[in-house]
C-alpha cells in the first residue's frame, strides 16, 4: 500500500507560498508554511497582475482586493538633473497596461494572500529548512529551530536565493545567471510630493526613480544600475548593501543625495541582482520549486509575480488531478508552464538593458522619444506595440481548469 501525499511543507510565505497554500487546501491537501522571517513581510516594489495572472485572481476570489488596492498610478516623468521636467507619459504608456490589468503593492498583496489562507494553513514564521531526508514514504524535515517533522512533500517557494533549491538541487551558481544589472527599492518620506506620479532620472548605466501609489503617504525610492560582473556581496548583509549602493551613485545629481540618505535609515531596504534561474528540472523526488525559486525571471520581465500566482495554481491543480501523485503531478505542472516561462526570461534579457542606457547620446535620444511621442500621430500605434509584446507575455502560460475541489486518495 503506497500512501500519495496529503502533507505538503511549503517553504517561503511571500506570494507563491501562500497562493499555493490557498490553492492545496481547497484540493483536501494539508499545507504548512514555514518563513524565516520572524512575520509576514510587508515590504518591496509595485508588482503587475496581468493576463492569465488575472483570471487566477479570479478563480481564488481575491480580484476585488487586488483591485481595491491598486496603486492606481496616473503616469511618470523624467527629469534632469535640475528637477526640470523633460517629459511625461500616461501610465498606460509607460507601464504598457490594457484596462483589465492591475498594479499592486507587493507587500499588499502578500498580506491579502496571507489573510485568506492563515486559518486554515499552519505558518511558522522564525525558521527555516536545516536538512531534508527523503525515502520512498516521505520527507524527514529537521528546522533550524532543530524541530523535525514527516511531510508527503516538499515545496520550495523561497525565491531567487532558495535555501530549499539549494539543500535538494545544490549550490546556487548553478542555476542563478546574473543579467548585469542590479535593482534597489526602499520606502522614504515622499519630499516630492508626488501622487500616483512615477518620477525618473536617467544617468549612463543608472536609472533612479521616486514613485509613490494611491493611498500612500510615504514614496518608494527605486535604483537600478549596470554591472556587467556580479558583484560579491552577501544579500542578508543589508549594512553592505547600502554602502555599495551610496558609492556607487556617490556624486549624481538631482535628488540622489537625498535619497541616499533616506536609503541609510530605511528598514525594508532592498538591494539584489537582476538574475534569472534556469533549470533543467523544477523537481527531485518529493521536492519541487516553485516561482522564483525555480525559474526567476527577475524584476525587468514586470512578470515574476503572475508566474508565481500562476504556477501555484497550475501545481496544486496537478496534485490535485493527479490524486497526489507527485511523480506524474510534478512533470505535468513543469510541461505546462516551461515554454511560458522561457518567453518571459527571454523578455526580461531584453528589458534589462534598456533600463539601464549606457550613454549620453543614447539617453538624449530616449529623452527626445518621451517628449515628442505624445505630440506625434502614431503615438497609438507605438503604444500599442509595447502593450502587445507585454500582454503576449502575460498571456503565455495557458490555463485549464483546476477549480473543482478534489482530495488526495489513497492508492493502492
């Protein structure tokens, strides 16, 4: 008598952990949650729900609050280094949005996440996966806390740096490949006094930006710069990573010594590369990846967020469909979302680089783009072609239906 699995341990309680929390426990699964965050975090950047990403909002009854949060963002700006405007574009334009899609807070929506599924899924925040023993029967799980518990199955949703990708998979160079950018973002008091405004100023090989969304009183500060070597730094040391941000845009203008004195102060300062993961396999034995973990496509793509609500759906469906068979469940969940998944890193390679333009004449030209193309008559068609490309993305990974409820049984 082999048991299929009915424990599932699901490490990481950002977006794609608590989704697939959601999603188990509605197929009769018994999902735990395990965050080495001592609770939720609330913290980060805006983040896009578009395409398919939308319909699973729907499907998990969450569209309404995502959408009651919207960050609602009227348009963006760039400026020159002495503040002056040098021109301004709707927010259709510059985020390539169509009406249906949404904008939300990341934080804002790990709190909606964590909200509809913390009665009936087990969170334990403070620890972290030491060691994984697997056998034919399951998963022996030893915490950092030095608790140890049995699990059907193990599920990594712990992002870009995996501590479960790594204890399963092995060490992370492997898999991560550094795209030569680095992002930071971190909250400061809003001196611009910008509302649903995104406020640009662009450097060779730096871009820095200062926006602030609907309902907030306080502005997230947003800096992005090249490096086409990956830079060694410890991504928990956050005292590093401010003094390699402040040296590295020591002497800009405009704004940027304020904001890198704000950066000092900051408590959810942020700072990693601009990487994707890229594996051969999403899965071994009883353990699986899901999300970032499994296939970053980094912040350029705008669609890491829609993946991972995505691949949450798909997995726990496929478990679901496949009566708990991890086996069969894994391959189905991996074919079904890989060719998606590839499109959108192959989108955020090129994304990348224009984020960061690496000269002066270069970012001229751009700058002459963003203040005549609202003055031009294929301004539509121009904007259209960015949408387009955006939504082929967003729309990449097909959905079937997962909804009914179905409960692991127990094979013979």
């Amino acid at each position: 008598m082999q048991r299929t699995a009915q424990t599932v341990l699901i490490s990481g309680a950002s977006i794609a952990g608590p989704a697939l929390a959601l999603w188990l426990h509605r197929h009769g699964f018994a999902p735990t949650v395990v965050e080495r965050a001592p609770e939720l975090r609330t913290g980060g950047y805006k983040v896009d729900i578009r395409g398919t990403a939308i319909e699973v909002c729907r499907r998990m009854g969450i569209l309404d609050e995502v959408r009651a949060r919207s960050t609602d963002m009227r348009g963006g700006s760039y400026v020159d280094d002495a503040g002056r405007t040098i021109g301004e574009l709707p927010a259709d334009v510059f985020g390539g949005r169509v009406e249906e899609d949404d904008e939300i807070m990341r934080g804002e929506l790990a709190r909606i996440l964590y909200d509809r599924t913390r009665e009936d899924v087990e969170y334990v925040f403070g620890d972290s996966i030491a060691a994984l023993d697997e056998d034919a029967d399951g998963v022996t799980v030893t915490f950092e806390s030095g608790t140890v518990r049995r699990f059907d199955l193990v599920v990594g949703a712990d992002g870009l740096h995996s501590n479960t990708r790594r204890l399963a998979f092995g060490p992370e160079e492997r898999y991560k490949r550094h795209l030569g950018a680095y992002i930071s973002i971190f909250t400061a008091p809003n001196h611009l006094g910008l509302d649903r405004w995104e406020t640009y100023h662009a450097l060779p090989g730096k871009l820095t930006c200062v926006y602030s969304s609907s309902g907030e009183t306080d502005a997230k500060n947003l800096f992005i710069f090249s490096s086409p070597e990956e830079l060694p730094h410890d991504h928990r040391d956050v005292a590093a990573q401010k003094r390699l941000l402040a040296d590295t845009f020591a002497g800009d203008g405009w704004e940027i010594p304020r904001l890198l004195g704000h950066a000092a102060e900051a408590d959810d300062f942020y700072l990693d590369s601009m990487s994707i993961v890229e594996m051969d396999s999403w899965s071994r034995g009883r353990v699986v990846l899901l999300g970032d973990a499994a296939h970053c496509s980094s912040p350029a793509s705008g669609q890491g967020t829609g993946l991972a609500l995505i691949g949450a759906y798909v997995l726990a469906g496929e478990l679901a469909r496949a009566g708990g068979d991890h086996t069969v469940a894994f391959a189905r969940y991996e074919r079904h979302m890989r060719p998606g998944v590839e499109q959108n890193q192959k989108m955020a390679e090129r994304f990348v680089k224009e984020m960061t333009v690496d000269s002066k004449w270069k970012i001229a030209l751009r700058m002459f783009m963003v203040r005549t193309l609202p003055k031009t008559p294929w301004k539509n068609l121009i904007a259209k072609k960015i949408r387009d490309g955006i939504q082929a993305a967003a729309h990449a990974v097909p959905l079937v239906d997962h909804t009914a409820p179905a409960r692991p049984t127990v094979a013979a």
